[in-house]
C-alpha cells in the first residue's frame, strides 16, 4: 500500500437507483446478430431480402417468404471453429473453442389464392434459427505499468466513511469497492497528516492502561484515517487475464405474407427471442513482493424478448427481373435478469506489523441466502431499417444487395416498470456508441438447374468510438471490468447446392474476423481539474470464426 490513489471514479458523481450493473457493453452484445440461418441463406452471404423464397428471409425482410408458390420444411446444421488471438506488449496468445450448431428449423406452407384476383398468395411460416453466438474464450498478461484495478476500486469506494452491516446490499456501495476493502487491496489508512488540505484523524488503539496511542508503520511512521479517501495497491504489477464466455440468442419468428399479382410482396413478422449469456473472467495482479490478488466473476443474463418486423418487395416494372425491398424492424423488448458472484483471494501487507496477510472474499458469503445476486432490468435495442436490391438473369443466375442500419446510441435499460429514468446513469453513456451499418452482397449460379454455386460478402461498421469504455456506476454490482472496442466485420461465404423435384440440400462456408482493442479496466486520473481516463496499453485482438453449415428440406 505505498502508493496514494489520486483517481476518481469514471462518471461516478451520478448515484443509480440499487444494484446496477449493466454497461453498454452488454447493451452492444445483445444488440448485433450473426450471419446464421440455412446453408443458402449464408452462402449468399445473407443478401436475399429482396430475392426472397428462402426461410431465413424471414428475420430480414419478412416479405421475401411471400415468393413461396409451394410449401417447404427444412432443417440446418452446422460446425464451429472459434479463433482469438491477442498480443500485449510482445506477448501472444491464441485460443480456440469448436462447438457443434443447430442453426435453424422451419417450415412454410402456401397457400394458392387463384389467379383471378390481385391476391396470388398467402403463405405462413415458421422458423427456429441461432440468431448471436457469445462463444468465445480470451487471454492476455504483462505489466501494466502505472495502472492498476486496484486504483479504479479504491476511485468506486471514494466518499465512503462508514460501510455499514450490509454493505453488499447497500444502495450507495458499489461491489468492486467493497470486495477491494474486504480484500485489503484498498484501504484509508495513510502515513499523512492531511489529504487535500484535510487534517486526518489519528489511527489509534488503547493500550493496557487505557491509552489512546497511535499506531505507526513498520518505518515508525504515524498513521492517520483519511475518511472517504482510500488507496489502491502499487504499480508495476504484472497482470494475468482469461475469460470465458458461452451461450447465445435464440430466435423464433412466425410469419404471414401476401403476394398481390407476382408484382408486390408484403409481409409481417412477429419474433420472440431467449437470450442464455455467460461470462466468467478471470483476473491476477502479482507485484513481485509476494503481494498481490486474484479476481473471479461469474456473470449471466437470460430472459425473452419480442419484435415486430414489416417487409416490403416490389417489382418496379410488370416483366422485369429487378425487385426492390424494404424492411423496419421495431426494437427488440428484452426483460431480463442480471445474475452475479465474484471472490477475491489475496495476499498484502499488513502496514502495522509488515506481515503477509491472506484473505479469500466470496460475494455469496454476505448476501441473504447465501446464493447469487440477481437484478432483473428491461432493455430496448435500437430500430433497424432495411433496404434490398435483387436482380435474376434467366434461371441461370440471381445477384442480391443489401443495406442495413442500426443506431445502437438510441438503445435503453429500463427497470422492469419501463422506466428509463431509474438507469439514468446507463443511458447517459450510450454516446460512446454510434449507427452501425451493414452491406450484404451475394449471387447465385446455376451450372445446370439442379446445382448451383454461391458466394456472398457482408462488412459491418464497428459500434464503438475509439475512445469508449466501460464506465461504471459508482453503485454497481458488476466485478468484471474488462471491455473491448470491437472495429468492423466482414464476413466471406461460399456455398452449393442441389435442388431435385422435391428434395434439395445445401452447403455453405462462412469466415467471419474482425480485430478489437482490449483493455482489462480503466483508471481516471485528475488532471488540472479535469478527469483524464487512462489504461494499460491496448491489447490488439483478432477474432476469426469459421462455420459449416449443411441445410436439408423438402418442397410440396
């Protein structure tokens, strides 16, 4: 404990109502969607919405399920190799996971309205598809130089005297604060007499005859209380993190949509969505003196959402092979719960006798029931707009584009009464976010009618300014203060596929990578009166997935 944290909490001015914990961060991840759904699908690299006559149009532009003239049920598997590799300070690491998929089932029944009237069609579908992944496995470690987690600790605990009995279920107590203080990582304790023109007060004990008598280092120094103010641990400490995380959202659309003369295509989507993410991190701070600590946080959020998407194809002209599409999707209405843990084991110095002291801090030991902490909370992702150009020469060959944009600084927490005042201090962050755009090209040949190659494209915008990070509450529950600043995507597809009378099968190949820059906290720093945000060195991380997906069904 020989360095004084002069660092303050990052936004933490603002008091939240009790037990945040949600961040932009995981606002952005329940926010995007994969690339996923049938074989086809994927190996046009998803830019069918205005093409149509495939089931996973039905999540893009719900009209594209109107160009069905006869009924279909298809299902689609796949194969996973998930690649992350990250380098800090010269250190490199790589680590891969490989997990089996269940990508979609569906079916479509149409229904043949006559000839004699505009209405041609009505068709109903259903389709199941994996709509995000979260797998992904993390790690990285060096010296983190004038940086510590310690510091941003003791800057959540700033401005607190008294922890009280329960200081786990305080409104006022942010937990990395109070796991810090439990630790012994963060502490008021201080060799000096005054702190920021303060007068400290004397840190005592009585001794055998009653005596006040002041406590003094293992130098002889006297030691003072400095209410409110605590320091952090030391520089230098050589950092090691890893993180899990699993799981991913799944979607589930029904359909209705109408075909009026072969020339116009609406359509309406209804979809429910189950989210299942989990993240467990892991993070060490060793200081080379046989002090240091280890954080764990074990972290989930599940629940359901719904939306509500409407589609559009049009033919501009009676004979041509051109079509236009367009699609709006309202936000998603997740209601959702926050599940938490965390444990600190540490070893650091006592400041009076100069001992090694060991401590082991679990969260669940200090709550009622001995069990996880559970916050339930409401989200709204943003609007998303749609629009598609298709266009088929003869039989032989179709050509699709599309484009797609999210706003993901309109998102919303909420609490579970819709109220998005109560996260106030959440939403006031969502500037760090900006609209993420999305471009889908794809074509399709047919060597002879039953086999066909694809190929496809698809590049999205990064969601986060450079400068982002996870700021959090000076009340929040969250223990894992890691985040990454993810940049653009792009997606590559290849596909074939056979089409028989009634039987058809697909395959597709899909490499997705995009780089990121990770940081395993932040550290805000007082600067000429003005908050600086510092961090350790970016940690450059690149993110690959490749897939393999085998799509079988059958039209009558």
């Amino acid at each position: 404990m020989k360095k004084i944290s002069v660092l303050i909490a990052l936004g933490m001015l603002m008091i939240a109502p009790w037990g945040m914990a949600q961040t932009i961060y995981d606002g952005a991840k329940l926010t995007g969607k994969d690339l996923n759904g049938t074989a086809r699908f994927v190996g046009m690299g998803g830019a069918m919405g205005a093409l149509g006559g495939d089931i996973s149009t039905i999540g893009t532009n719900p009209a594209g399920i109107g160009l069905y003239r006869s009924s279909d049920v298809m299902t689609s598997f796949g194969f996973s190799l998930y690649g992350n590799e990250s380098q800090y300070l010269g250190k490199k690491f790589n680590s891969d996971l490989t997990k089996g998929d269940f990508n979609n089932i569906g079916f479509v029944f149409s229904s043949k309205i006559g000839n004699e009237t505009p209405l041609r069609f009505v068709n109903f579908g259903f389709n199941y598809h994996k709509a995000k992944s979260f797998n992904n496995n993390m790690r990285m470690e060096g010296n983190l130089g004038l940086y510590s987690q310690t510091y941003l600790m003791a800057s959540q605990a700033a401005g607190i005297e008294k922890w009280g009995d329960s200081p786990y279920t305080d409104n006022g107590i942010g937990w990395l604060s109070i796991l810090g203080a439990d630790a012994g990582l963060i502490r008021d304790i201080t060799i000096h007499d005054k702190t920021g023109g303060v007068n400290n007060i004397p840190y005592t004990y009585k001794d055998e005859q009653g005596k006040e008598v002041q406590y003094k280092d293992i130098n002889g120094n006297p030691l003072y209380i400095s209410p409110g103010h605590f320091e952090g641990m030391l520089d230098n400490g050589y950092a090691n993190f890893r993180s899990e995380e699993r799981g991913g959202i799944d979607q589930y659309d029904f359909n209705v949509s109408f075909n009026f003369n072969d020339r116009v295509y609406l359509g309406l989507t209804l979809g429910a969505y189950s989210v299942d993410y989990n993240k467990y991190t892991f993070y060490d701070e060793d200081y080379g003196n046989d002090e240091g600590y280890n954080l764990q946080s074990w972290n989930r959020i599940k629940g359901s959402g719904f939306d509500v998407k409407l589609g559009a194809i049009i033919r501009p002209f009676e004979y041509s092979p051109f079509r236009v599409g367009l699609a709006i999707h309202t936000p998603i209405f997740y209601s959702l719960d926050y599940k938490t843990s965390a444990q600190v084991i540490s070893d650091v110095m006592d400041v009076v006798t100069g001992e090694i002291k060991g401590y082991d801090v679990k969260s669940w030991d200090n709550l009622p029931g001995k069990g996880d902490m559970i916050l339930p909370f409401d989200f709204q992702t943003p609007w998303t707009y749609n629009v598609s150009l298709g266009y088929t020469v003869g039989k032989s060959l179709a050509l699709g584009a599309e484009y797609e944009y999210q706003d993901y600084s309109s998102m919303k927490f909420k609490d579970t009464e819709g109220n998005s005042s109560a996260y106030e201090f959440e939403n006031s962050t969502t500037s760090m976010l900006k609209g993420v755009s999305t471009v889908r090209l794809g074509l399709e040949y047919k060597v002879i009618p039953q086999f066909a190659f694809r190929a496809g494209y698809n590049y999205s915008t990064a969601a986060f300014h450079q400068d982002a990070f996870k700021d959090l509450a000076i009340n929040s529950i969250q223990t894992d203060t890691d985040f990454a600043n993810s940049k653009s995507m792009s997606n590559y597809t290849l596909g074939i596929g056979y089409r028989g009378s009634m039987f058809y099968a697909d395959l597709a190949y899909k490499y997705s990578t995009y780089k990121e820059n990770f940081y395993p906290f932040v550290n805000g720093l007082v600067d000429g009166g003005d908050t600086v945000i510092g961090s350790p060195e970016a940690t450059k991380v690149t993110n690959t997935r490749s897939q393999v997906l085998f799509t079988v069904g059958m039209r009558f």
